[in-house]
C-alpha cells in the first residue's frame, strides 16, 4: 500500500463519549496529570485528541466536519507541512537535534513509523507489539484461551459420551432413535456453548489487546492492570458490536439463499431450485465478504474513540470507504497467516493425540486424555495466533485515520509530548 498523496475532508463521526478509552494518552504513560478542558466546547479526549467530527485544535477551536491541522490552517484534508508546535531554534526541527537541516526522519516511538503504513508495516507491527510486550499480551491471550477451553470442556465430555456408543457399534446395525438423538442433542449443545464462549472470550481480549497496540504504537508502558481499566468500560458495548457485525455479516449470506428457499418450498423443478441455490451461494458468499470488509473496523473504533455502538458501525464503513481492496488483501493475508500457523499446531496435537488413541486402544478423538491433547494445541495455537489478528485490524484503524484524517500529525504529537 503506497501512502496518500492527499487526505479526504470529509468526516462524518461522533465526538467521543464522556467514557472515552485514553489508549494514546502520554500524560497518563509518563505520570502528570492530564488538562481539564477549559469548557463545554473545549472536550477532548485524553491524549490530545479527539474523534473526526469533533476535532479541535489546541487552541480550541472546534473544527466543523473537517480536519484542521495542529497549527490553524484549516486546509481540509491538507496538514501543514511543520505541525505541532514549534522547537527551540537551538535544537532545530524536530528529528533534527543538531539543526542542520536537511531531510527528518518519519518518528517511530513505538511499533510503527508514525506515518500512513505500507504491507509490510501492517504485518510487522502485528508481531513487534506482541515481541514489545509478550508477558501481556501472550499472558492476556493465554488466560482467556485457558479459561474457553476449561468452559467447553464438559460439553465436549458429554458429547463425546453421546457419540461413542456409535463410534464403539462395529456390527453394522442401524443406530437407535434414542442414540441418535442423545448425539444430536449433545452436537447441539457443544455447538451452542462454543460459539457462545468463543464470542465472549474474543470480545474480551479484541477489547485488552486493542488497548495494548494502541499504547504500544507510541512506546507508551504497558502492563495487564491498567489495559483491563481502559478496557473494562467499554467490553459491553464493545460485545454488542462484535455480535451486530456477526448477524449483519450472516444475514448477507443468508438472504441470497432465501429465493432458492421459496421455490424448494413451492415444488419448483428441482433443476431450477439448485440453480437459484448455486447463485445465492456465490452472492451470499461475495455479501458476506463485503460487509466483513466494510465492518472491520467498527470494533477498534468503538474502544478507541469512545462513541457509541450505532455510531461505531457507522465509522467503520466511513473510514474503509475508497480503501477496500487493499483492506480486503490485508485481511485476507492475515487470516491466512493465521490459519497457516493454526493449522501447523492443531496439526501436530492432532498427531499426537492419534498417537495416544493408537496406544492406549481408545478411537474416541473426544475421549479424556486425547481432548487434553488437542486442548492444549488449541489453547497454543489460540494464544500465538489471535494476538496478530487483533492487531492487524487495530493497525488497519488507525493506518486508514492518518491516512484520510491526518492523525499521524496528532500521534506525532503526543509522542513528542511524552518522550
């Protein structure tokens, strides 16, 4: 991805909320105290910023849907080229403490050039904030991992207990209604609670791990506590999100599929039934990715700028509007990188559980010991893998806002402010 030549004007965003995460807030990193704004009007966030569409200057004065630069200039869409405020003459710009002059390098306190992101930026600032802080990061994403595991666990012992009369019956005779049953039942359940789990254990640590970025790409300390009390106010609106985006995104696969429904339903010829099928298939497939896509980023907004969920949804599709095949080619390298890796270790736990099945005679891949071993691969291959996607998409935020808002000037800042 090549940077910006130009920043677009416009911006339809919310100001943040009185409960706004401070995830860039370098008073807060280096121990002073933040400034109380001088007003109603003068609300901003912690950091020194505040979300599009309520930005101000550190003058105060409110800019009216569009960006303005640090320095005044309200030239939409185009920060003046010296932003910030001025140094001493003494010490020259800043990047350029003797004062000769010549090119400034781009600041890069923490895990990233403080700059619109190239790919291979994305990709590096995801492993270098987990390799920056791996006892949080690693220890958040195991903790959670540990805790889904031990949930689901007794739902996948009673559906293996439901399933292994089956798997045991070798003489060929018809299972019973009541075997049948009892598997299904257990199927269903087992089903049920790990996507309930899974959804609640994904939005607790999007939230943490989100925070953890956010802070890192500034350099600012980061430790468990203080990510779990930024983060905390903002897991249950930050779980209605996350649940929205999933219902909206199945929705658009399921509604193609829905004429196709009707005409089965009908007695419609079954040719001209799998036809419609087909088609719905592929169109619900392309939706779904689009609205993937589109909603990405609705999560990291809402931690980040404090806004409520509605307006979460709708700054998601503002800020991946006119970027979304490179953000699709982002996501999509992600998710195999992630599987990839995933794979690799399920993979191997697989191997080894087979192995234990083969010695210890049991066939049952949901038996006790053999479930201990595929577990531990899951909760590995959980704890190694989701960390780099969180961050991926949090990366991908705030890429696409100093890109289309100018906030690379206003991380530049705060970096300054802080170190």
């Amino acid at each position: 991805m090549s940077e910006p030549q130009d920043r677009p004007r416009e911006d339809t965003g919310e100001g943040p909320g009185p409960d706004a995460v401070p995830p860039w807030d370098p008073a807060r990193a280096t121990g002073a105290s933040t400034p109380e704004p001088s007003g109603p009007g003068d609300r901003q966030s912690p950091g020194g910023w505040q979300s599009p569409g309520g930005w101000q200057s550190p003058g105060g004065r409110p800019s009216s849907g569009s960006w303005q630069s640090p320095g005044g200039s309200g030239h939409p869409g185009k920060p003046s080229a010296a932003p910030g405020p001025t140094t001493d003459p003494a010490r020259g710009r800043p990047g350029d403490p003797w004062g000769f002059g010549g090119p400034v390098a781009t600041p890069r306190p923490g895990i990233v050039p403080l700059r619109p992101l190239a790919l291979g930026e994305l990709l590096d600032g995801a492993f270098q904030y987990i390799r920056a802080h791996p006892r949080v990061v690693l220890g958040i994403s195991a903790v959670v991992a540990v805790v889904t595991v031990l949930v689901q666990a007794p739902f996948q012992a009673s559906y293996a207990s439901s399933v292994e009369p089956l798997l045991a019956d070798s003489s060929g005779t018809p299972p019973r209604l009541d075997q049948l049953g009892g598997a299904l039942g257990a199927l269903a359940s087992f089903t049920g609670v790990n996507l309930l789990v899974s959804l609640l254990a994904n939005t607790v640590l999007t939230g943490l791990l989100v925070v953890v970025l956010s802070r890192s790409v500034l350099g600012a300390p980061v430790d468990a506590r203080s990510c779990w009390e930024a983060a905390r106010p903002r897991l249950l609106g930050l779980l209605g999100v996350v649940v929205l985006v999933a219902v909206v995104t199945v929705l658009a696969f399921v509604v193609p599929l829905v004429p196709a429904g009707v005409l089965g339903v009908l007695g419609a010829p079954a040719a001209a039934t799998a036809a419609l099928a087909l088609l719905g298939l592929l169109a619900g497939a392309v939706l779904a990715v689009v609205v993937w896509v589109v909603l990405a980023l609705a999560a990291p907004a809402y931690v980040l700028e404090g806004i409520p969920v509605t307006a979460a949804l709708r700054r998601s599709p503002a800020l991946v509007r006119g970027r979304f095949w490179p953000i699709l080619g982002v996501l999509v390298l992600a998710v195999l990188v992630v599987l990839v890796v995933a794979g690799v270790i399920s993979g191997v736990f697989a191997l080894i559980s087979s192995g234990v099945g083969a010695a210890t005679g049991e066939t049952n891949p949901y038996a006790p010991v053999r479930l201990l071993v595929t577990s531990i691969g899951a909760v590995i291959a959980g704890t190694l893998t989701t960390p780099f996607q969180a961050g991926v998409t949090g990366l991908l935020y705030i890429d696409q806002r100093m890109r289309r808002e100018g906030f690379d000037i206003e991380l530049q800042r705060a970096a300054r402010a802080q170190g």
